[in-house]
C-alpha cells in the first residue's frame, strides 16, 4: 500500500471514519464491511455511495488486506505522535512524564509527581497532560498561565489580562468554553450521524423505487411483446383468409366468364351461320325458292340481350374493406385503430 494515500482514502466513504475491515469497489472507493453490507442489504439494485456506480449483481468484497495493515500504521503512528515528555527531575535516567504542572512549570513522572498528591499547597496546582512546549500554556506578557478564554477576541489569556485590557470582555475559563465547544462538537457529531442515516434510508428507498420501476419496466415489455404477438398472428390469420377469398372470388369471375364467353361463341356461330344463309338468300334468282326458304331464314333469334351484362372490375374492394374492418375489431388494444 502507497504511503501517498490521503486521509480521505483512509475514511469510509459511509461513517467518515477509519477504516474497519476496508473492502474497495470495482471503482476504487474505500468503504467498511459493515457499512457497505448495511447500505445494500435487502436490495436490488447495488450502487456505489460515492460515485453512484451502478453494479449489476451485488459485488463479492473482500477485506483489503494492504489497505487494512496501512489504517492499522497510520494510527499506530498517530498515538506516536503524542510528545515523549521526559519528566525535569530524574537525574541519571529519565522517566517518562505523566503530567505537567502550570504553576512549577515543570513536567514529572509517577515518582516525582507524588509530592502535588501529598503537599496541600502542591495539591492546589494546575495540572494537565505532558507537553513538550510548557511556554505555549503561558501567557507571552505577563508569564502567568493561561487559564481564560475570550470570547470577544477568540483568545486566551491570563487572570492578569482578564483585569486590564480585556476587563469589558466575555471572558471565562478554558474549561468552561472546552466544555462549552465539546457541546457543540458534539451536537455536530450527532447531526452528522443523522445525516447519514438519512441518506442511506434515502438510497435505500430510491433503490426500491428503481427496483419496482425496473419489474414494471420488464412486465410491460413482456406485456408489449405479448400484445404485438398477438396482433401478428391476428394479421397472418386475416391476411390468410382475405387471400383465401380473394381466391374463391377470383375463381368465380374466371369461371362466369368463360361460361359468358362459351355463350358467346355458340351466340356467334349460330349468327354466323344465319349471316351466310341470308347472303345466300339474297344471291338466288330462284323465286320459288327465296319464298319457299324465307320463313325458316328470317325467323326471329332466340338470343339474349348482351347490353346490361357486364364483367364486374373490382370483384376484392368490398371483401379488402370488410376484412380489415374485422382486424380493427380484433385489435387487442382497444383503444387505437391499426388502420
């Protein structure tokens, strides 16, 4: 594990604090165990809190063990960090101070430091955590510890400056305004927790929301798929049987017309055969004859009228309109027409 990871990247992208059981996502964001498990519990839809990267099966996280061992030395190394305050009155070897007094100016060890526990005017002095830099807890003007905080300035102070320039002031002890702070620190802490609360019952509650979009998004497609299934078969049947009638139709009209026309021919030859006996008729010179044959050859025609028999053009119109009036009224949808 590189030591140029940030503080960020050693905090839970969930609780902002270190790490416990770090596991990272497939996009690179730290997270712990707990949190991460906690976030997608019972859900369908796996996002990434930081990035909001979508996964499309829940990710199997292992603890990262390098990026585990590296939280574990940046904490080890931070209580390091704390001074190695050696206590002012060993002599060969020094101890180490457990305490440091504002008013000897001194810091002391266990040993060394049971006379501010047994001498009543000892008992009386101020003590606090070893620091290495004693200076830094006295004030600059008037060498006094500093034991008051100003409000007004946002300083610290002696009891001396509490009486001369900052005598209008706010001013109380340190510890009055630590206390204060630490309820505010705390307040903020609690706030911040809620926060968090709040946003992963938020992504829990918009991953519902996607899940029940998503089961309604494939219902409707299974129920669009089944809808146009059924149209298409509905189409073929009708098409077919428009086909099918169209045929017999078409068949029919052929089979009028050749019976029309076998009439016809027969119409014809009969004329035809009439045509050259009256020709005949009117080439003889033979009197007798012309009377004797003039009835049977100018006998009326027992023919048909041929002037309103006609040959209908557009035998499918009314056949095409009735069929897709009857796919209209099968359409499954009932609520738009499909021509």
């Amino acid at each position: 594990m590189a030591r140029s990871l940030t503080i960020e990247q050693i905090l839970c992208g969930i609780c902002l604090t270190e790490l416990t059981d770090p596991v990272t996502t497939s996009c690179e964001h730290n997270f712990c165990k707990v949190c991460i498990e906690t976030c997608w519990e019972n859900g369908e839809l796996y996002l990434c809190p930081v990035c909001r990267t979508e996964f499309e099966t829940k990710p199997e996280l292992n603890i990262n063990k390098a990026l585990a061992k590296f939280v574990t030395d940046h904490m080890k190394m931070q209580k390091k960090k704390k001074p190695n305050v050696l206590c002012d009155f060993c002599c060969e070897r020094k101890l180490r101070a457990v305490k440091s007094c504002l008013q000897c100016v001194a810091s002391f060890c266990e040993t060394h430091l049971e006379s501010h526990k047994t001498s009543p005017r000892r008992m009386k002095h101020k003590l606090i955590d070893p620091v290495e830099n004693l200076e830094d807890y006295f004030c600059g003007k008037h060498e006094k510890p500093l034991e008051m905080f100003c409000r007004d300035d946002q300083t610290f102070l002696c009891l001396f400056c509490t009486t001369t320039e900052h005598k209008t002031h706010d001013c109380v002890p340190i510890e009055q305004e630590s206390s204060h702070r630490k309820i505010k620190v705390k307040d903020k802490h609690k706030a911040v927790k809620k926060m968090i609360k709040e946003r992963c019952e938020k992504m829990k509650q918009i991953k519902n929301v996607a899940n029940i979009n998503k089961r309604n998004g494939e219902r409707d497609k299974a129920c669009s798929v089944e809808l146009f299934t059924t149209l298409i078969r509905s189409i073929v049947r009708c098409q077919s049987e428009l086909l099918e009638v169209m045929e017999q139709k078409q068949k029919a009209a052929e089979t009028h017309a050749e019976d029309l026309i076998k009439e016809l021919e027969q119409e014809i030859a009969e004329l035809k055969m009439r045509d050259i006996e009256l020709e005949n008729l009117l080439k003889t010179e033979d009197h007798i004859h012309l009377l004797q044959t003039y009835s049977s050859v100018c006998s009326p025609l027992q023919f048909k009228s041929w002037n309103n028999i006609s040959i209908d053009t557009d035998l499918n119109t009314e056949t095409l309109k009735k069929t897709l009036k009857c796919l209209e009224e099968k359409n499954p949808n009932g609520t738009e027409k499909v021509f």
